[in-house]
C-alpha cells in the first residue's frame, strides 16, 4: 500500500474509533455547554475531521482534482474548531465567569488566525501548534486539579500520548515501517483518545457548577 492509502485506512480506523467514544460522551444527564457537554462535541469534531481526511487522503489528494485544497482545508477547519472546544472543555471545568470569557476571547481569536492560515496556506504546523498549546495547558490544570478532586490522571496521561504522537510530523519522523509518518500518526493517537476519553468522564456535568467571579 501506498503511503496515502495507509494513511487513509488508519484514518477510517480512527474515525470510526472516535465516533464511538463521541457516542458515548453525549450523555442526557449533562449540559450541551458544560466541560463534559463541551467536550463530547470535541470528540465528535475529531470524528468529523478524521472522517474528511479519509476522504481527502484516499480519494482526491494528489490526483489534481479540484475539490482538492477545499475539502483539505475543510478538514483542517474542523480540526481547528476541536481544538476551541476543547479549549473551552478546560475552561469550563477549571475556571470562574472571568476566566470562561477570557478564554472565550483568546480562543476566537485564536481559531480565527488558524482559520485564516489553513485556508490561505498549506500549513498543517499552525494546528499542531494551536493543538499542543490547549493540551499543554488542560494538562497543568489537570495535574494542579488532581489535588481539589477536577483533575483526572487519565486526562493527563491522553494528553501527553497525544503530544507525543502530533511530535512525530514537525520532527519529520518516518513513522513505523510499514505505516509511514502519518499512518504512524493516526495509530498512535487511538490510545490517546482512549485515555482522553476516560478523563472526560469524570468532567464537570452541569453548567451550574461553574465557579463564581
């Protein structure tokens, strides 16, 4: 198989994966806007954004077509609106009303740079830029919220596989033998979600349980 075949199956693979802990997460017992609310959607944009990579990578990239650069950039938009939600996943979870709109702010504005660079340049870095910096900072919540019983250790633990994982593509890894870089990728990011997953269950299920300015 060619490397963008692989990379398509193990996106399929990883699609339908994360679809399924999407279904899992959207629970009737908790706010749509809620950190676990909030979070569920971030699965399911994963889901999403997995899903048009299948199709880009297995069907249209590099043959020319001119749906091409627009459905690649569709993907990348879908990405980038994940990561807001994820963003805002944390901030619901771990913040007061200030801190909420601050990060309200800080993260529009920030998805609306990501927004203007994929659509303007193939750049995948500014993602995996703009993904890291939200990981990085769920993951010093969660680990500061580990004492005051918000944090999650599983939480941490998918967050740092995920980093580790999204690491392989600006070093230029040549992935495993036989996957490629991004089949590499895709592969590696399943247990990832998985612990991401589990840390999301303990999240927060209702909105009235945010904290006060």
């Amino acid at each position: 198989m060619t490397d963008l075949a692989l990379s398509a199956s193990t996106n399929a693979i990883l699609a339908v994966f994360i679809a399924f802990l999407a279904g899992l997460s959207f629970r009737s017992n908790q706010d749509r806007t809620s950190a676990a609310g909030l979070f569920a959607i971030y699965l399911l944009l994963g889901a999403l954004a997995n899903l048009l990579g299948t199709v880009h990578h297995g069907f249209i990239e590099g043959t020319g077509h001119v749906a091409d650069v627009p459905l690649r950039s569709a993907t990348r938009v879908v990405v980038a609106l994940g990561v807001f939600s994820f963003l805002m996943s944390t901030a619901r979870q771990f913040m007061s009303t200030l801190g909420l709109w601050i990060s309200l702010g800080i993260g529009l504005a920030g998805l609306a740079f990501t927004i203007w660079m994929v659509a303007t340049a193939d750049n995948f870095l500014v993602l995996v830029a703009a993904n890291a910096a939200v990981m990085l900072l769920t993951l010093a919540l969660h680990l500061w919220g580990l004492r005051q019983g918000t944090g999650s250790w599983m939480m941490c633990v998918g967050i740092v596989l995920a980093i580790a994982a999204s690491l392989l593509i600006p070093f230029d890894s040549q992935g495993i033998a036989g996957l490629g870089l991004y089949g590499t990728f895709h592969v590696a990011l399943i247990p990832a979600v998985l612990f991401q997953y589990l840390g999301g269950r303990v999240l927060k299920r209702r909105d009235a349980e945010l904290k006060p300015i």
